[in-house]
C-alpha cells in the first residue's frame, strides 16, 4: 500500500507531527523486515487553523473480537458515578499516546507516509 498522494503543505504537517511523535517516543520507524498492516494517514485541518493526523483504521476491525456488552447510554453512566468520591479522566489532548499498546498488537497500527513507515 503507498502513501496518499500530499499537497507540498500537507507533506510539511506530516513530517512535523512524524517528528514530534519520534521525539516524544510515541513511534518509531519500522524496519523493511518487519511484518505490519498498515494504514496512510492524512491531515485535516482543524476549526482552528492547525493541522492534525489522522488514520483510517477500520480494517483493524477484522483482528478484533467485539464487545459482548454495549456501551451504556451516557445518562445511565452518569447515574452510576453520581456516588462516585474519586472520578478518573483522560486527558483529551493526544490521549490515544497516552495508552500502553502491547508489542503483539503494534503491528496492526503501522502508518505509511512519504517519508517513511512507522
């Protein structure tokens, strides 16, 4: 699978947040050898002006095992922590880098950009 064809300013964003991804040890560029699925990132431009990477990962679907319970409504969610003394969160911003991915599933979440895969 190639890369997405970019625009000059869309390669410049991904190679920006490839960076600082590698910098921050989220990533890490994966050898020729390595067996991965992979997926293309795009950017999309946010409300705001800046750029963001996003992946299509719905081909993941086919390795997963689905829920066995649905997701509670949100009221319902509410109702059960109203008691609640502690409450954790997560924070929004970058939150999926703040998630542990097992070597075994790292795999499966390999991106392909012009400058590399990762």
């Amino acid at each position: 699978m190639p890369a997405y064809p970019a625009s000059p300013k869309s390669r410049e964003s991904l190679e920006i947040h490839i960076k600082e991804l590698l910098d921050f040890g989220v990533i890490r560029k994966v050898g020729y050898n390595e067996e991965v699925e992979r997926t293309t990132p795009v950017i999309v431009e946010c409300h705001n002006g800046k750029y963001r990477m996003v992946g299509d990962f719905r081909a993941l679907n086919t390795y997963t095992v689905p829920d066995r319970y649905p997701i509670p409504k949100i009221q319902t969610a509410l109702t059960q922590i109203s008691q609640a003394v502690y409450i954790s969160t997560m924070d929004s911003l970058k939150g999926f880098h703040q998630n542990v991915v097992t070597p075994r599933a790292r795999k499966y979440l390999t991106s392909i950009v012009h400058c590399g895969v990762y």
